[in-house]
C-alpha cells in the first residue's frame, strides 16, 4: 500500500486542496496518491447528491491509502450577477448611465439582476461588472431602480458577475442557497466550511449557528475576498477556523497591487493565531490546456511556499482542464523543490522573532533538557500549574511547542510526535514551522481529516489504548521513516481531552 514518505528532505510540508468536478471526478485515487491533502467541493455547481456521491469516493479511496484526507464544503454565498442579455451582450462606453433592477418583463433600458440588493447599496458606492473590468459609480436609487455611471467602456454578456467593494450586506453573508446547501453537511461528512464573501467576525458567528442547528461539527473557513474583510482581519482571523486567500475576488475589491500584501498580512495572522491558511486563484491556471505551468506560475508556488502557507488550492486546473493529475503532480515537484532552499532559510522558527508572552528556554536553568533515565524514555518535564500564574493557556501551549522544536533541532530528531484529541497541539506545533515532520496522531477520525492540511502534519488515527504510543513508533518503523537510534520528541496533555491543555515533552529514543 503506497504512503507518502516522511522524510525531512522529501516530505511535503505544505498541502495540496483540488476542487474536483467533471475532470477530475473519476480521477480521486490518481490525485490522492500524486500529493493531494484537501478535496474541495464547490457548491456553485452540481446537486446535492453528487456532491455527496463524491466525497463518499474520496472517503473510500483514502481508506485504501491509509490516509486522512479533508473535505471541504464551499458556498458560493451571496454572490450578485447580471440576468439574461441579449444573445451577443451589450457594449458599454464610459459616461454611460446604466439602469439595473430586479423583476421579469423589464424594459430594454433596463440591465436585469439576479437578486435585489437595491436596499442595500448608497449613492456613491461603486458598482463593478465582469469581474471587475468595467466599473461604474452609483449616482441614484429610485423604487428599485439603481443607477450608476460607466467610469470606463467595455463590454457585458449574460449572468456576468457584480462586485460592490463598498457596500456591506446587512443580511449576513449566508444566502437562501447556502442555508439549503448546509442541511447536507453532515450528510457530506465534511471537515470544513468555506463562507464566501465574509465581511465581520458575526457572520462566523451566525455559520457556527446553523451549523450548531444541523449538528454539524464541520470547521469554519473564512474566505478573505472583500473590502470590508480586509478591514477587519484580525478579529475575523481570530473568529474563524481557518482562512483562504482567495485571491480572484480580492483583487477586484482592492485593486490586485494590494493582494500580494494582505496575503502575507493573513500568512502571519494565521500563524499568529494558529489557523490554517489556504492560498487559492489561479496558482497553476495556464496548466488548464498546458502540461507545463508559466514560470510566473511555478514561482507564485515557491513564493506561497517561502512565505509558509499551509496549503496551496487548485481550482478550475483540476476541476475542468485538461491535466488535472499532472497539475497536482507539478505543484508537488515545485513545493518540495522550494520548501529544500527556504525551510532552513525563511520559514524556520527563530527564537528571536517569538512573541513576548513565550517562556523562554534557559538552558543554564535547573536541569539538563537530556538527562539519560532510562534506554526508551529519557525525560519527562511538564509545566507546573504555579510556574507563572499570569501566564495564559494559549502562551504555555506556545512556550512548550517551541520548547520542542527546539529539542527536536538540538538532537536531530526524525519527527515531532503530537498527540492530540482536537488538532490544538498539532497547530500551535505548526505554527512555528518546525524543520522535520510533525506525526499528529489522534483517535478522532474527524480530527485526523482536519488536520490534514496543516502545514507540515502527517495524520495518524490511533486506538485510545494504553500502547498507542509504541503503536505509532512501530508504524514509523514499518515505513521506514524511523529507525533504532533515533530520536522522536512528543508533545502532549497530560489531561488529553482538554483542548490547548498541551503540557508535557517526552524523549523517545527508537530501539
């Protein structure tokens, strides 16, 4: 049975989410096996139940590869688009006052729209069309009726997208269509959710109540691609789950000079607050008809690569081209081909760029980090609940991750053990980008799946049986990735069904 090897200089640290659809659909164990982490199911598109017909092949196909793989939910939410256009569109020249409104039986001087939004919008605010190519000012709203002025010249077609960077939905960003899409998530069994066109930390907070009412225990995705997004990051980063960077509409909102710029604002938000980022739009799109990518492309990958992303998405590369397998296939290459240059280099953990609230290690401090007890285990050392009393959770969880990383780079250690019940040890381990893999191994097949694509994790579901811990050392030894005389550094709760309650280093030394 194939696994990916968990080699320090041939694993892939960073993840790889493929949206599957009409490409890609018969192809899943292909694009498993080639390097895929996440599987992206895009409910813009298809039914119900051939969403739900596909992740039950993704389950299956992971099963027979022993893997944990993510599913995730996307909503397309509210997005706005022009009605039905005369067959050939309609050209538009700067200057022009272009009249939209919803409803049937329109007059020709009226520009149809999907959905009404003529109550939410201001005079002033701007309106774009076609993705951004063409855009107008909002100069007047009169009985539903939304006027603005062409501020350039170009030319619309039927159902074309509309982006209103100004204007701030006052219903939520959950449409009719993504409250319908929701009733099917636990039905999908999946991982996450990604909410489009998220503007504050609320409209988390009212996806995390319509998931409570399923009983859906699907994570939060957080796609930052607004004005309004932006403006708020930090408290929506701190809301969420995790957070995409989903760079196609961004760029329409802000301008696309300013994308590259809170992409790496949300990277470092991400680790800050230990969430998963997902950078995602067009990162190998000319691979669609090419079995080659640009070199813009290939170097758009090593950048999100240096700048520790936590995965990399394929959208219409593996959901409609031509290449889809290839295309996973060439994105693992280049990620592994970065990732040997800039892991030592850019991304990996400097004591001297932590934050405050971390203990710091004084190795002259009490006794050795290495003191030999016994040939298997050679040191236990836990943080003592009256060591700092002012001290949070979240900064110990912090102080204790780095304090094995820092272990794990003195001895050379093959991996970093994590033990966890809900992916926190693992993603405060990962935040601080360690040198070599991080096994996080969890009896919760749930857990396993969302961990997925966490940067630089390879899942184990374990048995909550007292072995477990030589279950796991056997398993690594059985792959060949582990062998007599290495060193493994785990970090744990000793309470291990508490949440961020990691606490505990152990020395594992292979025999």
């Amino acid at each position: 049975m194939p696994h990916e090897e968990i080699d320090a200089r041939k694993y892939k640290k960073t993840k790889i989410i493929a949206t599957i659809g009409p490409a890609s659909q018969e192809k899943i164990d292909l694009l498993l096996k080639s390097g895929v982490n996440g599987i992206r199911l895009n409910f813009s598109h298809n039914t119900h139940k051939w969403h739900c017909d596909i992740a039950e092949k993704v389950r299956k196909e992971a099963k027979k590869l022993d893997r944990s793989v993510a599913i995730i939910q996307d909503l397309p939410g509210p997005k706005i688009r022009l009605g039905k256009l005369p067959t050939g569109g309609i050209e538009i020249k700067a200057g022009q006052t272009l009249r939209f409104k919803h409803g049937e039986n329109l007059s020709s001087e009226m520009l149809p729209i999907q959905h009404d939004f003529s109550k939410q919008v201001k005079k002033g605010e701007r309106l774009f069309l076609r993705d951004g190519q063409i855009q107008t000012e909002i100069i007047s709203i009169n009985s539903g009726v939304i006027s603005s002025k062409a501020l350039n010249s170009g030319k619309i077609m039927s159902d074309h997208g509309i982006n209103l960077p100004d204007t701030i939905f006052k219903d939520g960003v959950l449409s009719e269509k993504d409250k319908k899409d929701l009733t099917v998530t636990n039905k999908l069994d999946a991982d996450y959710v990604a909410v489009s066109f998220i503007n504050t930390p609320q409209d988390i907070y009212d996806v995390r109540n319509q998931l409570s009412k399923h009983k859906a225990n699907a994570k939060i995705i957080a796609k930052i691609e607004t004005k309004a997004a932006v403006e708020n990051l930090e408290e929506i980063i701190k809301a969420t789950d995790a957070v995409m960077i989903a760079r196609g509409d961004l760029a329409i909102e802000v301008g696309p000079e300013q994308v590259p710029i809170i992409g790496r604002e949300i990277i470092l938000l991400g680790r800050k607050y230990r969430k998963p980022v997902i950078m995602a739009t067009q990162m190998m799109e000319s691979m669609m008809t090419s079995t080659t990518p640009s070199r813009a492309e290939a170097n758009d990958v090593a950048t999100a690569v240096s700048l520790g992303v936590d995965s990399l998405m394929l959208s219409g590369e593996s959901a409609i081209g031509q290449f889809p397998v290839e295309t996973v296939q060439m994105m693992k290459k280049i990620i592994l081909s970065a990732e040997q240059y800039f892991i030592n280099t850019s991304v990996a953990v400097q004591l001297t760029q932590q934050d405050e609230d971390i203990i710091s290690v004084n190795e002259n401090e009490g006794p050795g980090l290495v003191d030999k007890l016994d040939q298997k285990t050679r040191l236990v050392f836990s943080r003592q609940p009256k060591l700092s009393p002012n001290i949070s959770s979240e900064a110990a969880q912090t102080s204790i991750s780095f304090a094995a990383i820092t272990l794990a780079d003195q001895l050379k250690a093959k991996v970093i053990l994590a033990e966890t019940a809900t992916g926190s040890t693992a993603l405060s381990i990962a935040s601080l980008r360690p040198n070599c893999p991080i096994i996080i191994a969890s009896p919760d097949p749930k857990v396993c799946n969302q961990c997925s694509i966490i940067w630089g994790g390879k899942t184990f579901l374990v048995s909550k049986s007292k072995n477990r811990k030589a279950a796991i050392i056997n398993k690594l030894k059985d792959r060949k990735s582990i062998s007599a005389g290495d060193w493994v550094v785990e970090a744990y709760g000793q309470n291990r069904d508490v949440a961020g309650g990691t606490d505990t280093i152990r020395l594992i030394e292979v025999v």
